[in-house]
C-alpha cells in the first residue's frame, strides 16, 4: 500500500460536490482538501460555484487553502479519477469555455450520469431553473449579499459560542429552514427540476445551487442535491452496489476538524478507534 493509500479512507464509485464558492471567506476548504485527500472515486463531478467569481469581481480573496483545493482536483485529474467540471451561476464565465478540458478536467453545460443498476441521472447545477437567478439577476446579486452578510455574523456569533463551549449554530440554516418564502423556494426548485428529469425520459437529478443537501423521491423521480462546502460540508455519493448517500463530512470523516473548530462539541465516545483525549487536542 502506498503512501497516498494509507490516507485514503473512503472509496466510491462516484462522487458529486458543488457551491465549494472558492474566493470567499465563508468556503470551508480545510475541510473540503481533507475530504478529498481520504476519499477516492472513479468519477468525480464538480456540479457548480467552484470558483465564486461574482464575490472576486469585487474584492480578490485567494488563501493557500484555497489553490490546495484547486492543486488537488487537478491531481486527482492526473491520477486517473474521471473529474468533470459543470458550471454555475457563480462561476458562469467558465460556461464559454464549454468543450474545452483544462488540465484534463473536461467542462459541460450539463451531463447525464449511468448509475451501476442502469438509470440515468441528469447532473446540472440548477440555477438555470431558478427564476430569481434567470429572469432578475440584479435581485440574485442582492440576495447574495445578504447571505454573505449572515455568513459574515455567523462567524462572530460562533465565536463567542465557541468561548461559551457551546457547538456550532448556523443563522443563514436557520433562516432558510424557516423563512416561510425560503421554505417555499426550495420546495419549489426541487419540484422543478424533477419536472426537468421527468421530461427528459430520465430517472433523475443531482443537482446543487440551493445550499440544501436532499435526496428523496418526488413522484417517480429520485432527486438529490449534494449540498455545499460553506456551511454543511456535504457531498452525495454513489457506492460500488448501487447505493446513493448524502455524506455529511462534518459529522463523518471531517469530524476532528469540526471539533477542533467549534462546529461539533466534543465526542464523549471514540471514533474510529482514537481515544476521546486526541479529539480534545486537535
């Protein structure tokens, strides 16, 4: 076993990620290069907001972290791993680089997945199906804002819960889980892009954009959205027999992180066989 393999820990025949929303302060990329270091596949899809370029329009933000993340994509790519780069809204200027491989990542408006058992997914990051993003874009900016804005209070909020003991809480979560139009939102992008699949003779949709990792079934149609790499830290994963699972890396592999971070309180239990006291030290 080489060097690289002992630090692999999770192995799965496919894997999709998106909003990573690199060039921001919120983009947790610690804990995406960890995921990508202990997880491999033979196909990787990058569903959207990569690269967040309506945030390094206005004010250029790229820590090391950030072009680890890149360096590893890139490796994987190298390596052998299937990477296939879709575009999002955040990221749209690489949508006129449609056809083109850089670095032999190949990007796509859109592509359709053949899971083990033969269905076929569509996997499209879905801001083409919003209506606020397609038809008022000026609203779209505006609305980012104020999410980076709530992004911006979390991080002081939890701060001070941090040095209180208490765990990770996040406002933005909270207010799109409650807000009764973001509930209505959501519910209504993932109808729409069921209606997608369901047109297209396909069995369904993995798609990102909304922040709001989810599988489940919606009629005859399986749609799942990975989630995202500013708060949750999710990913969805297809396993060698078949089996798809939203994989939330705070509460997973990354779990030391989020401890040492203030995200998750301290395990009273192991994990994986290492002793409570090395949680408390990282």
């Amino acid at each position: 076993m080489t060097a690289m393999d002992k630090t692999i820990t999770f192995r799965y025949r496919t894997i999709w990620i998106s909003d990573l929303h690199l060039g921001t302060r919120g983009a947790k990329a610690d804990y995406l290069l960890d995921f990508l270091k202990r997880t491999e596949s033979e196909t990787l899809y990058l569903v959207g907001d990569i690269l967040d370029g309506w945030r390094l329009r206005k004010a250029w933000y790229w820590p090391q972290s950030h072009n680890d993340v890149l360096q590893k994509l890139l490796r994987k790519a190298r390596k052998g791993t299937r990477v296939v780069m879709i575009p999002g809204n955040h990221d749209e200027f690489l949508r006129g680089y449609t056809g083109v491989e850089f670095g032999r990542i190949p990007i796509h408006k859109y592509a359709i997945h053949e899971a083990v058992d033969g269905r076929k997914y569509l996997v499209v990051h879905g801001d083409q199906f919003d209506g606020i993003v397609t038809y008022a874009k000026w609203l779209a900016l505006l609305g980012d804002t104020a999410y980076t804005l709530a992004l911006v209070v979390n991080r002081w909020f939890n701060a001070a819960r941090r040095r209180l003991g208490l765990s990770y809480w996040s406002l933005s979560a909270y207010l799109k889980h409650r807000v009764k139009n973001a509930v209505a939102f959501i519910a209504h992008f993932e109808t729409a892009m069921a209606d997608v699949a369901r047109k297209r003779g396909l069995s369904g949709v993995i798609c990102g954009h909304i922040h709001h990792a989810e599988m489940r079934m919606i009629d005859d149609i399986l749609y799942c959205n990975d989630g995202d790499w500013v708060e949750s830290c999710t990913a969805l994963v297809e396993h060698f027999d078949g089996r798809m699972e939203i994989v939330n890396w705070l509460e997973e592999g990354g779990r030391f992180l989020a401890v040492r971070d203030g995200l998750l309180p301290a395990l009273s239990t192991p994990v994986h066989g290492v002793p409570e006291r090395h949680i408390e030290k990282v």
